[in-house]
C-alpha cells in the first residue's frame, strides 16, 4: 500500500522569522498539514484492522503466506465424536479428525481449498466393531494400501476393531480425492 501522507506539501522553513509573513502560506501550510493528518489516521486504522495478530487469531483468507519458517507448531482436532451414519469431514474444521464407529459410516468432503493447492484431512478412526464399514464418495481413488480396501468398491471393510488412520489428499477441490492409510492400531 502506497503512503498518501506528502511531509513535502508542508514549508518547515515558513513563516520566516524576522519578516511579515503571508497568511496565505499559513493556511497552505495548515491545509497541508490537516490533509497528512487525515490520510495518517486512514493508514493507521487500515493497519489496526488488517494486520497480522500475535495476541489473537488472523484470517489470511486465502492470502498466500511466503518463506514462512514454523516452529514449534500444531494442527486443531476435530472430534466427530462417537458415530455412524452421514459424517462430513469438513476441511474448515482442520486436518485431523477424530470419529469412533458405532454403525456404519458413509463419508463426505466440504471445503476443500480451490484447484491448484492441496487440501488434506488425517481421519483418525475407531472402529468399534468390523461390521462397520466406510462408504466412501465415488471420486476418492484408494490406494492399495488400505486395509479392508479392494480397489474396486467404494466401501472399506476393517479386517479388525481398533484404530486406523486414512490420509485424503485433494489438489484440485476434492474433484479427486487420494486415500491411503497411515497407520493401524489393532485391538
């Protein structure tokens, strides 16, 4: 953002001392002064609402964030809780979620970010018995290392209870989602 406050439009040598002065050089130098005030005020409150917070959230909304170096970070949990039915992994609601079966379950995708960046949820899953399976969506491609996954069916069947974690990965808005499996935990 270009600055609109001009310290040039301002004569720091008037008035001159010693000498009758024009009063048209005070009212230029006032209006010019009252003018940088103006845009100074302006500038500032547009800081004050557009900057990045250190003591609160900032929402870079889709602002692209360069050679950021992170340390020491963490990502949300999202606890779907205990469950079967419908469950939507929301993509706003962070990259890991957390769900404990007690039925069956059919998976959507919401709010994948747009085509051209990737979009990733970590499913942290609990099946509580092997009966309950997951329907997944007909764009998901699973990889053949899922386990109860057959390559050629939209439903994943657990070969056992326990803990299992599914990475879905999306570069172009969930239009194609990749699943794999990134760890089990039996019980």
């Amino acid at each position: 953002m270009a600055s609109n406050i001009v310290p040039g439009n301002i004569d720091g040598t008037y008035p001159i001392a010693g000498q009758d002065n024009s009063s048209q050089g005070f009212r230029d130098n006032f209006a010019a002064i009252v003018t940088n005030f103006t845009n100074s005020k302006t500038e500032i409150e547009d800081l004050q609402s557009n900057k990045a917070n250190t003591n609160a959230a900032s929402d870079f909304t889709d602002n692209l964030v360069k050679r950021a170096v992170l340390q020491d970070t963490s990502e949300t949990i999202y606890a779907h809780g205990t469950s079967g039915g419908s469950i939507a992994l929301n993509h706003e609601n962070g990259h890991y979620q957390t769900l404990t079966s007690n039925a069956s379950v059919t998976l959507s995708f919401n709010n994948f970010p747009a085509t051209g960046t990737l979009g990733r949820i970590v499913l942290d899953i609990t099946y509580a018995a092997v009966a309950h399976t997951i329907t997944i969506p007909s764009a998901v491609v699973v990889a053949d290392n899922v386990s109860g996954g057959d390559g050629s069916s939209n439903t994943i069947t657990a070969p056992n209870t326990g803990r299992y974690l599914y990475e879905f990965l999306t570069p172009d808005g969930g239009t194609t989602v990749l699943m794999h499996q990134i760890g089990k935990m039996y019980t």
